[in-house]
C-alpha cells in the first residue's frame, strides 16, 4: 500500500523536467503536481522538486528523440498559460512521450495530448491578439508606450515580434496584471519592472496625460478614432460579431474604444 | 491642418470602405536595418475590428474620391452630391507611418478615384508605395489597386514595391458591366490583371536565377464581385472566381453584398438591406474550392444555380450525393472525410494523424472539433450506429437541420417530464 505522493515544483520548464526526472528514480508517481503558491494537500506526502539543469538536460534530450520540435514547443508554451489544471496533463504527456515507441505528439484521441494541444493553440491565440491590440502612445521623450493585461503570461512571446518591427524606436510595453514589461531600445529588450508606487499604477486604463505625451500624439489618437468611425458601414451593423471579435476585456486598453479628450491637462 | 487632414481622412475612409478587401497576408518580409516594419505572412494581422464585423487590418483610404466615370454601383460616381476631398502624397505617407508606429495598422490599402486619366492616377498611387518604400524604408504590407486603363510601365513599376494589387471585377457579366458602368468593360480590367500576373512570373523566373531578383506582388493579386447589384447567379459568380483562381497569381476573390448606396438609379434594384446571407453562402463556397478540392459544378449546377440560402453549401452537397454516405471516419481517404458537414479542414486532419493509434470514436470526433449535430449523418465510426442520411432521407435530415431552435429539441424517443417553475 503505497502513500499518495504530490510533487511541488516552480511550474518552469526545467522544473516540470526534473520532476519527471525525479519521479523515474524515486520510481514514483505524483497524483497531482503543485505550485509554491498553492495549498499543500493534508493527507499526502510532499517531494519538493528543485530544478536541475542537468536533470532537465537529460529528460530533454530524451524527449527531442521522441518528439518533434513543433510537439516541444507546444509542451513549453503551455507554461506561458499559468493554469494549474494543466501540471498533470502536461506530466503525463513527457511521461507518455519517453515511454512510446515513436511519437505520440499527433494522437489527438489522447486526453493529455489534447489538453496540452488546446492549451498551446490558447496560448497562441492569445499572443496574436496581443500583437493585435497592443496601442502605442508616444511619450514626451518620443518613446512609445503601451499597456495591456493579457489572459495569459504572453508577453515574452511577443516581444521578438516588436522587437523586429520597430527596431529603430524606442518602447515599453507593460503587462499591469502580471506587474512587468519590456523596454527596448538599441537593439535590446530588458525586462522591467517598477517599485509599487511608480507612477505607472496610477494609470486607470493606460492612458498617459497630455503632459505625458508627444505633442502630435492626441492628434493621431482622433484621427484613428475618426478612422475607425468612418470605415464601418452602417448598413450592415454587427454587434455580436463585433463582440466576438474584439472581446469587451481588451476595450480598456484601445485607443479606439476610447472617449475623445476634452482638453484637459 | 490637423483639422483639415482629420476632415479628408473621414471622406476618403467612407469613400473606400465598400472595397472588402482588408487581408494583410501572402509574404513574409523581416525588418531591415535603418527601416520600420515587418510583414508577418500567415493570416497575417488585423488589429481592430469595426462595428460591422469587419476587420481593420490596413489602413484602407482613397488617395482622391473625385471620378470621372459614373458607375451606378459607386458611391464615389461622378454624378453623386457628396463631399470630395485629396490626400497629398506626404500627407498620405506621414498618416500612414504614424499610424503604422502606433501598432494602430499593418500597412496601407491605397486606391483612388480617377481623375483626369487611368495614367496620372496611377502614378500618384505608385509615388505613395514608391517614398513609403525607399524613402521612408517602410517594410509593412502595402496593397495597391491598379486602375483599370493604366499602362504596363505603371502596373510593372507598382508591383515592385506593393505587396498585393488587385483590380475589380465588379460584375461578373460583361453586359451587365456596360449597363451599369458605360464607360467601363472587362478588357479594361482583366488587361491590368494580366500585366500583374506576367510581372509576377517573370520575376520568379529571374528569382531562380538571381536570389536578390527584386520581388513583384509577393501576395499575389484579388479581385472582388458585387453580389446583388445585377441579375447574376451564384453560378456565374462561382464559374468565374473558379476560373479566377486557375490563373497563376490569383489569391482571392472578395464577394461583396450591394449596399443600395444610390438608391435613386432606376437600373440598380431596391434592397431594403445588403444580401448579407447569400454573400455569406458565396464565400463558404469560395472556400470549398480552395480549401476542400470541390469543383465549382459541384456546388452549383444548371439545376441549381443558385446556393441554397437555408443550408450551407457543403451541406447542401452532401443531401444531393447521399449515396457518397455514410463515411467510416477510421478508414476513409482524407478527401472523402473533408467532405462530410460539419468536418472541417483542421479536423479532418486531426482525424487522419489520430486513427493510427487507435479506433476513434464519437466523443473523440466532438472532441476534436467536429461539430456533431450535423456529422452525425454522414459518419460511422464502429459504435453503435445512429439513423444516418441513408435511413432518414435527405429531405429528413435537412428538416432536422433546419428546425428553429433545434437545440433545445429534445431528441425523439426520450421521456420527458415537464415540471411548472415556480417563482418565490
């Protein structure tokens, strides 16, 4: 009669490899993975997994034999979904991976597989909409700034995308839920983040002041917002599909959604 | 003369906005060093959605909105009240790139009126791509309408800096054109096309040759339909975009629902709303040809020229071939099982990767995808097998299909009992 074991790991890729790892020589299997944040069960054993390069290193290189590098990523971009509900699927799946014959990274019938699958493909899902909805407003000292609060921890995943795009400017974008962002300039992304009275929680929806702002910039927010009233045709009206679109939740950030300035400041 | 460019930029918006097409998609291009700007491929990008339901992906204006032509179609025609307006080129380039920094837009959609002459419009159209290009380094999408009467050396040059061009069709039937558009016919408009397609040719030839070949319309070039405007069928529409997508460079044909904008032209018909089902119907066809290997007269045929408005093409197809049912989702060909309603193209795949590891079955399917309430009649799957198209008759199925609120429907054969809600 074997005791239930729980395994607690840092929910990183490294982490959840070394679990794996560990789980192979302890020859014991967690019935549930949890986090540093998370309540401890009352009735379990606890192995606490730390992260090990070498371990992980080890579990990877098994892996890449197995699976393709599309099916890796897949399984490492789950991470980016923060979803506790996905520690055993995600477990499993390495676990199913190294056991298989060849790969099993396309039988979707399989539980895991598509539970890690769905997730990776939300994940995506919500870093195009971040490449979609992030609004720069020129600052003062002509950077541009931008915030966002996106469902999942997708920000690492864009910032090679703007880093590209406006490689010659200078810019920040800042997740306000997860209390982080990026600053770019000279060829660099660093990441950043701000002591908690930082004037950069003081804006309600992301808005910089008048002051704040280069001196073109409310401008060409009117004239987006023109733009965007003009080009819809009355005629064929659509709400729900609006809605479906471009979700209530990211509103608040738009430059688009927002009311025209009366001139304050 | 913020205020003044905020007015232009309203007109010349509302002017251009009938033009569908908004897709920023085809190529691939990273930044380069000293330039704004990548194209990411793919889908490609849309970062806002207007309160109709379309995309906003490119920044989609007129250059000019004065015309001396006079189609009946066009809210920009010649004999229209309507207030009139020019972009300058810098201003033009300007709004563009502050907007493109902005994250507002992936690129521009340029098209134009014609003013004076097919040529001079469309110099003006290739100076704006021509300095977002090479003076500004621009490497954002850029879709360019050729005019139609425009000349070769024109056309070529365009296509060296835009992504994509299109010209369009506008009416499918050339008589119809003539009447509703006198000054206008299909040579005018497929010449440009050809020039496209000759320019897009020779250049991947060269491109073989020479890797650093320039590259001429990457994305390769649309075109777009009125639906509704004149007496066509959907099988002249069809025929034609399936004609349309064996030429080598066409990507897309955009079917465009007939907003009754001018509403006095005794030749145009009165339509209280645009035929937004029966657009909708074209393009789920559209679709089934490039994407599900249908042929056009599979979809539509000289005893059914038109598409059913009630059901979907595809099922349509199936209720007029039940012999081609049911399909063992475990064994079938992916071409057949792409066929089954309610199957689509990601599913389909999924299915084909999944079965080698073993039987799938109908939760699987659902999980997967699927939708079910309509698979359900074309599938088997090993299980216990529900009444499929066979046993219940297209007519049967296509009633179940078709019930309002069928999905509260409690399935027949079920006991039910009905308990009154009481309110506290």
């Amino acid at each position: 009669m074997g005791e239930e074991w729980f395994f607690l790991y840092d929910r990183t890729w490294e982490g959840l490899l070394t679990a794996v790892f560990d789980a192979y020589v302890r020859r014991q299997f967690p019935v549930a993975l949890i986090g540093e944040a998370d309540t401890p069960p009352l009735f379990a054993e606890i192995h606490r997994v730390v992260a090990d390069e070498e371990k992980a290193g080890r579990v990877e290189r098994a892996l890449r034999g197995k699976l393709s590098g599309a099916a890796l990523a897949c399984l490492s971009g789950c991470l980016y979904a923060e979803s506790p509900a996905l520690d055993l699927p995600l477990f499993r799946y390495v676990c199913k991976a190294l056991e298989a014959k060849g790969s099993i990274e396309t039988n979707y019938a399989d539980p895991d597989v598509r539970a890690v699958t769905d997730t990776y493909r939300k994940v995506l899902r919500e870093r195009l909409r971040m490449m979609q909805f992030v609004r720069f407003q020129k600052t003062a000292d002509s950077t541009y700034f931008s915030m966002i609060a996106p469902d999942y921890d997708v920000l690492p995943l864009i910032v090679p995308h703007f880093a590209d795009r406006f490689s010659e400017e200078c810019w920040l974008i800042f997740d306000r839920r997860r209390r982080y962002g990026f600053y770019y300039a000279g060829h660099r992304a660093v990441r950043v983040t701000f002591e908690s009275d930082a004037g950069i929680f003081r804006l309600p929806d992301g808005r910089l002041c008048d002051a704040m702002c280069d001196a073109g910039e409310q401008a060409y927010q009117e004239l987006w917002r023109t733009y965007f009233k003009a080009i819809c045709i009355r005629e064929r009206l659509n709400p729900r599909k609006h809605r479906k679109d471009l979700p209530v939740r990211y509103w608040k950030y738009l430059t688009e959604k927002q009311p025209k300035r009366s001139g304050e400041g | 003369m913020k205020e003044d460019t905020l007015r232009k930029l309203r007109i010349l918006a509302e002017s251009a906005k009938y033009d569908v097409s908004c897709s920023s998609s085809g190529t691939v291009r990273r930044n380069a060093k000293g330039g704004v700007g990548n194209t990411v491929g793919g889908v490609g990008i849309c970062h806002s959605f207007a309160e109709d339901g379309r995309c906003i992906s490119l920044l989609k204006v007129m250059l000019t909105n004065y015309c001396i032509y006079d189609c009946a179609y066009c809210v920009n025609r010649r004999s229209n009240d309507i207030p009139r307006a020019t972009l300058s080129v810098s201003e033009l380039v300007e709004l563009t790139l502050e907007f493109y920094k902005r994250n507002y837009i992936e690129g521009l959609f340029l098209s134009s009126g014609v003013v004076r002459n097919p040529d001079y419009t469309m110099e003006r159209l290739v100076r704006v791509a021509k300095d977002l290009r090479t003076v500004c380094r621009f490497n954002g999408y850029i879709h360019l309408k050729s005019i139609p009467g425009a000349s070769r050396e024109l056309v070529n040059e365009a296509g060296l800096y835009a992504d994509r061009m299109s010209v369009n069709i506008e009416i499918p039937d050339e008589t119809s054109l003539k009447f509703l558009a006198p000054e206008k016919d299909h040579e005018s408009v497929y010449r440009p096309m050809r020039y496209i397609q000759q320019g897009a040719l020779e250049s991947a030839e060269e491109r073989k040759k020479h890797r650093h070949a320039p590259r001429f319309v990457p994305a390769g070039q649309s075109t777009q339909m009125i639906v509704g405007a004149a007496g066509e069928s959907d099988r002249d529409i069809l025929s034609l975009s399936s004609a349309l997508y064996a030429r080598p460079t066409m990507r897309r044909v955009y079917y465009s629902g007939y907003v009754a904008v001018n509403t006095y032209d005794p030749r145009l018909p009165v339509l209280k709303q645009p035929p937004l089902v029966r657009e909708n119907r074209l393009y789920q066809a559209d679709w089934l040809m490039r994407f599900y290997q249908f042929r056009v007269e599979e979809i539509v045929d000289a005893a059914h020229p038109d598409l059913d408005l009630e059901i979907d093409p595809k099922l349509a197809w199936a209720l007029r071939h039940p012999e081609q049912f049911p399909v063992d989702v475990n064994r079938a060909d992916y071409e057949q099982i792409l066929r089954v309603p309610g199957i689509g193209v990601k599913s389909a795949r999924m299915i084909v990767c999944s079965r080698r590891f073993g039987r799938l079955t109908g939760y699987d399917l659902k999980k997967m995808g699927c939708v079910m309430k309509r698979a359900q009649y074309f599938i088997t799957c090993g299980e216990l097998e529900a009444k499929g198209v066979n046993e219940l008759h297209p007519e049967g199925v296509r009633a179940l299909l078709t019930q309002p609120g069928g999905r509260r429907k409690q399935p027949d054969g079920q006991l039910s009992f009905v308990f009154k809600e009481e309110t506290v």
